[in-house]
C-alpha cells in the first residue's frame, strides 16, 4: 500500500497554536511537519491549501451497536465508524458492557469479538490481525468498561481491575441511575471509585440522583403527563447536580480520578471547577446537544428527535456552558452518539404484529432475515435488495431468490409488507406520527458526523472558543486523559497520522438525509454550518476524500491506552 503521503500548504491547529506547514506522513506515523516539506518521489501530494489541517476528533463518549437489554440500535460497527469518519473523527472510544453474569474480562472480550470479529483479548493479535465480522470499523476505537454488578468480594473486584489495565482499558463507566441495570448505590459507587483508584484507572459517572427522577416521573405518569412534551420535567437540572455533587465528594475520599460524563448544567460545571481549584482531579464532558438546543424543542411534534438522557435543559443553560466552555471550565467534548431509527424512537415495532409473526413463522430462517432485514420489520427501517445484501452479507442474488420464494409461498405477504413500507414513509411526513410516551421512547442521539462543524460553526466562528481550543477540547484532552496520547490527539512526529482537514469555505444546511447512519435522521436538521469535513485520515490512510467515504472497511483497529 502507499506509504507516503505529504499534506502541503494547510494551516496547522495544535491546542497551542495555529501556523502554515507541511506534514510528512510515512506508513502510519507522523514523520516530519514544517514549512515546504519536500516528499520522496513516490509519495502522494494531498493539497491542503485554504484549509485547516487538525488531529483527527477523539470523541471519548460513542455508543456504536448498543444492546441495553431492553433496545438495541440498528447500526454496526462499519455504519457507525462511516458516519464517525464523515465527521472527521479518527478514534471512538465506546463502551464494553460488563453484564450482570460477566466477569469484566469477558465483558471486554465479548465487545471485541463484536467489533473485529476475533477472539482474542491479546493486544498484538488485536492490533495485527485482520476484522473477521461482516461489517469492520474504517476507524480507530478504544474502550471503557461499563461496570454493572460488583462482585461480592473487593479482592476479585481488584483482580477484575487489574485485568481492565492489562486490556489496554482506561476508565470504568458507572451511573447513578437506571435502576435496576446499571444503578449503583452510594456504597457501590465508593466500592467502584476505591477500586479504580487502586489501579489507577479513571471513573467516569453518569450523574442524575435516580431517587429524584424517579418520583418526577412518577408523579407525571400518575398524571397521565407521559407524551414528549413532558420528558424534560422527568429529569430535572438540579438532579444532576445533586448527583454530580456526591460523586465529586465521594471520589475524592476514594482518591479516584473522575470524568462527569454529558453535563448539561452550567451549574455542574462551576461545581467540577470548584473541585478542580481545590486540587481534585476530576473532569468536565459536555455535549454540542447541551450547547445546541434546548427544552422548547419538546414542544413540537418532533420532540422524538431529542429524547436523551439527560433531557435538554432549560433556555439559559446553554449560553451557561459556552460561558464556562471558554473560560476554560470544560474539559472535552463527547457526542454520546446512539444511532436508533425514527421507527424505534416512535415505537413502532412492526415485528411485534401477530399476522407478521405468523406470517415470518412458516417460512426458512434464510427467507425470514431476509424479510425482516429488507422491509425493517426489527427497526422500522426498510432496506434496498442492495442494501439487504450488504446488511446481511449475503450476494444479491440469493437475497432476491429468498424474497421472491418468500413472496411465492406466501400470498399476501408481498402485499402487507408494501403496505408497511408506506406506512413507515409516511412516518417522514406525518403531522403526529404515533409516539410512545416519554418513559419507553428509547433516548439517545446520533452526533458522530455533525459535531466537528457544529463545533466550529457555533464556537469558533462567534468567538466563543478558538481552533486551539477546540484541538484541546475534541483531541488533546480526551487523549490525555484516557491515555492514548502516546499515540493519538496532536500533529506530532512519531504519533498516529490521524487528521482531519477542514474546509471553511462555504456554508450549508444539515439534512437528515446526508447522514451515513442507519436511524437516517439528526436533531441539528435545519441547522446552518460553515465550510466542511473534507479529509478525513487515519493512521496514514485517506478514509474521507473530498466529502466522500473511500477507505478501505475494516482498516480501524483497537487503540489500547497506555498502562
Ligand atoms: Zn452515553
């Protein structure tokens, strides 16, 4: 493959700085950068000129092919990396879920055999062998682990983080809500903080006191107050500062490092500061939806849009956190990307219908993913024959062969699932589509494509933070502090070649339909944005050119932190 590539005449952004110059990629690394590089004779030439040249976005908080138990988003690993790569980021790091009958190892196991397809844990096997699963990541991941159920005894729970450290795994993740599957109680949290202390792993906490939540939402439920509009009364702001004040509190008598993920209140922020000033190490994660939006949105009838927990807050709490953004209060920056369709943030669950069920029961296990996949029967989102070949890795023909035998053995069926389609296209154009109430819609947002130009739209351009800081905040700091930075997060020689170059020309409307996501909508729809993700490089491989996805599927391999 090529092993040269020199990007010429583009303005660097470092977190210190920005200046003109050339940077020199030879294989995978960084070799050189300076002013009128000359290349060797068989590099390519990529001309960066009128553009900014950046490490590649780290976003330390994506959820990509998430299984909670109760939902399960519709994407994979290659859609979820595509539509990451787009976006100009470089590295995911996503979560690895450690459930309740798992041991932490296996938990970790489990999410690279879902990612790469191998069974191994062994860092060198991981970082040479080649994706074995349909549908390999184009980018760069690392992990977290999601802790659920502790063991009873502190001494397995030791060894349980010691195999974390040794599986290149910084941080542990743990909430202080959703009962029952991933609640801790205080006595948890501390047992979990003291454990990552002594293995000098990071904590980082979902923060909203679940006691307070969950008699908001009891009171409105007994109200019969549970359609969109009222998701945001749910969770109130001070919940999560309440929660975010007892686990500062509690990780400091633990002595543990923590990182208070998707802040949404300004008023958590002051609090993270506060402990900062007085010496803690703790950390400040928000998200451009905090930053973005606020809870008017629940008002329309596009409220499905912006079902997340935390909700949006109330319409002072977004000028609050740019307010503390630049002053320098925030630490990183995270999507907390989740790709779920429109059908399932609606609720409808077409294969839950009983002459469905009935219908898929009497045909071959071929014929039946072959319907469900093509007519969105699990996620509400109806594919092409092409698409259901790539979805199921299958050849073309033996999907068509499977639909028309299908179609033939069952009469009607052709008709029912045309039907169904256009009910599910209609949902696009729909005055009131049907919705859930707000306790079962399942919450969270895409944001892996559209943060970076967010980011630059609504921050850098007013002046709120400059390109420095947005190095720092989307590179720097996530590599910092999830120690990846002896590879990733600056345009340094010797560290991964990942960059992103950005074209500030120009100006253009963000659209659902634009988004590589499988769910194939975005809350900033409407939105304006400056200039675009044009390059898109990693590890010394073009994966983005000129705005188009070309990279080679299954490139992405996993990025251990540091020890
Ligand atoms: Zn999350």
């Amino acid at each position: 493959m090529n092993t040269s590539l020199l990007i010429k005449n583009g303005i660097l952004v470092t977190e210190n700085e920005t200046y003109p110059a050339d940077i020199l990629i030879e294989d995978e690394r960084i070799d050189a950068i300076g002013q009128n590089l000359t290349a060797p004779a068989e590099a390519e030439i990529i001309d960066a000129s009128g553009c900014y040249v950046l490490p590649g976005v780290i976003d330390p908080h994506v959820h990509i092919q998430l299984d909670t138990g109760v939902f399960r988003t519709a994407d994979d690993w290659e859609t979820g990396t595509a539509t990451a790569a787009l976006g100009g980021v470089t590295t995911v790091i996503d979560f690895a879920t450690q459930f309740p009958h798992q041991t932490a190892s296996e938990g970790i196991a489990a999410r690279h055999r879902e990612v790469l397809g191998l069974e191994t844990t062994d860092l060198d096997q991981l970082a040479s062998s080649p994706p074995q699963t349909p549908h390999p990541p184009y980018i760069d991941y690392a992990l977290h682990l999601m802790l659920t159920v502790l063991p009873d005894e502190d001494e397995e729970l030791d060894a349980w983080m010691q195999d974390v450290r040794a599986a290149g795994v910084s941080a542990i993740k743990i909430y202080t809500t959703y009962r029952p599957n991933y609640y801790q109680n205080d006595a948890e949290l501390l047992r979990s903080m003291r454990a990552a202390a002594r293995a000098d792993r990071v904590v980082m906490v979902h923060a909203e006191n679940d006691a307070i939540v969950s008699e908001a939402t009891q009171r409105l439920v007994a109200q019969s107050k549970t359609d969109l509009s009222y998701h945001g009364k749910a969770r109130p702001g001070f919940a999560e500062i309440e929660a975010a004040h007892r686990v500062i509190f509690l990780a400091d008598h633990a002595r543990a490092e923590l990182y208070i993920v998707h802040n949404s209140m300004g008023g958590t922020v002051e609090l993270i500061e506060k402990a900062r000033q007085r010496g803690q190490r703790v950390w400040s994660e928000t998200c451009p939806q905090y930053l973005l939006m606020n809870e008017t949105r629940y008002e329309g009838d596009d409220a499905w849009r912006y079902i997340m927990q935390p909700p949006l807050r109330d319409p002072y709490q977004p000028a609050h956190l740019w307010q503390m953004l630049a002053s320098g209060a925030v630490q990183s920056l995270g999507t907390d990307h989740c790709d779920y369709t429109q059908a399932q943030k609606l609720g409808l669950r077409p294969l839950r219908d009983a002459s469905i069920q009935s219908a898929l029961s009497t045909l071959s296990p071929l014929a039946r993913d072959v319907i469900i996949a093509r007519f969105g029967l699990f996620d509400g989102r109806p594919r092409t024959q092409m698409e259901t070949s790539h979805y199921l890795n299958l050849p073309l023909e033996q999907i068509q062969q499977a639909e028309n035998s299908a179609f033939a053995q069952i009469p009607g069926l052709a008709e029912q699932m045309m039907a169904l389609i256009t009910d599910l296209q209609r949902l696009d154009s729909s005055v009131s589509p049907s919705q859930l109430p707000f306790t079962q819609t399942p919450g969270g947002l895409p944001g892996l494509q559209t943060a970076l130009p967010l980011m630059i739209t609504y921050g850098v351009m007013p002046g709120h933070i400059d390109w420095p800081d947005l190095v720092r905040l989307m590179s720097a700091n996530p590599a910092r502090i999830f120690r990846l930075d002896h590879r990733k997060g600056a345009l340094r020689p010797g560290l991964d070649a990942d960059i992103v170059i950005y074209d500030p020309q120009g100006t253009d409307v963000i659209t659902d339909s634009e988004q590589a996501t499988i769910g194939g909508f975005t809350p900033y729809k409407g939105m304006e944005v400056i200039g675009r993700v044009r390059d898109t490089i990693v590890r010394g491989q073009p994966i983005v050119r000129d705005g188009e996805l070309i990279g080679p599927r299954g490139w992405g391999r996993y990025a251990p932190s540091r020890v």
